[in-house]
C-alpha cells in the first residue's frame, strides 16, 4: 500500500468502503470508536464521499459540559499532569560549578575515589552582611532571593506605604543588599 499525502489517502487498498452497498475502494480511514486509556480506538475504511459525511458530522465535543470545552481548548491542555519531580536521593550532590575555573576539573574531582572536591565557603563577609539585611538563611536559593527582595521593597517603597519616607534608609539597604547578591557566586 502506498500512502498518498492527499487527506490521508492510502491508495492501492483492495478493500471496499465500509459503508454498506458502496463498492468504492476504501482508501481513507475514520475513527469507529475513539481511543482511550487503553489505545487508539478502532477505525474502519471509507471511500472519499463517505469520510466527507462522516468529518462533517462529528463533534470533538459531543457530550461535553461548557467547563469541559473550555478545559479541552486551553492551550495547556494536555500538559497540567502531577508529575513526580526528580530526586537526588541517592546519587552524589553535584559539584559547586563555582569553585571550578575548568568544568571538567569539577566533573573529574566528583568521581575522585576518596577525595572530595575544594569547598570554599558560600558567602564571603558582605554577602553574609546583604543576607542578613534581607533576612535570609545561608541555605537560601535564588528563588528565596528574589521572594524577599520583593517582598521587602513592597514594603518600604513610599508609593506602596502611604506615602511614608522614613523608611527610605531601609529601601536603599535592601536594594544594595539584592544588587550585590544577585551577582554572587553562590546564586550563579
């Protein structure tokens, strides 16, 4: 059988349509039952004239409530699954990519039998001083940075406060503290 790019004709089939009394050869195939969980649904085989009627006449949507139509036209349809997310549980922490100048020195020194790989510490003294300004623990990510950074300029900014400029010296703080954090080598 030779596939044909025209509508999904597959030409050279030898078999009929599958509507009763056509004798036309049945080159296009159509959805009997939809698919499922279990696999595709089954299909049958229709001549040109019958698969016309057959896509005029269906309905993705048949028996569908209005939150079901929407739920199924969203452009994230599909892709809202709860996944399990990958687990470093049992497997070596990755190397600190920072205190590396070649990546294949931090590559090499995470499968040396014995020997663990240079550590240097996180934050050096300014950046523990800007963690401490925006009331952050030494485990804290970029995400966690970037949440306080927020939440504290909402906080002391004049339009978010009522107009209230005492605390301006806090706000020059907190944005200096985030400036220099966002660049630091333990948030790379």
């Amino acid at each position: 059988m030779k596939q044909s790019k025209f509508h999904g004709r597959v030409e050279g089939r030898a078999a009929h349509c599958a509507i009763p009394g056509c004798d036309e050869p049945g080159e296009f195939r159509a959805p009997l039952t939809p698919g499922g969980p279990d696999g595709p649904g089954s299909w049958r085989w229709l001549c040109l004239d019958h698969v016309r009627q057959h896509n005029s006449a269906y309905n993705f949507f048949a028996g569908m409530s209005p939150d079901e139509i929407e739920a199924a036209q969203s452009p994230i349809a599909g892709w809202d699954r709860n996944v399990r997310a990958f687990s470093a549980a049992g497997a070596d922490p990755a190397p600190a990519w920072a205190d590396f100048r070649d990546p294949l020195d931090a590559i090499s020194a995470r499968f040396r039998p014995g020997r663990a790989a240079p550590r240097a510490s996180r934050f050096d003294a300014r950046e523990r001083d800007a963690m401490g300004v925006l009331g952050l623990a030494d485990d804290a990510d970029r995400t966690a940075l970037r949440r306080r950074y927020s939440e504290l300029v909402r906080r002391y900014h004049p339009d978010r406060n009522g107009g209230d400029r005492s605390h301006e010296r806090a706000l020059a703080r907190v944005i200096d503290a985030y400036q220099l954090l966002k660049t630091a080598r333990a948030f790379a």
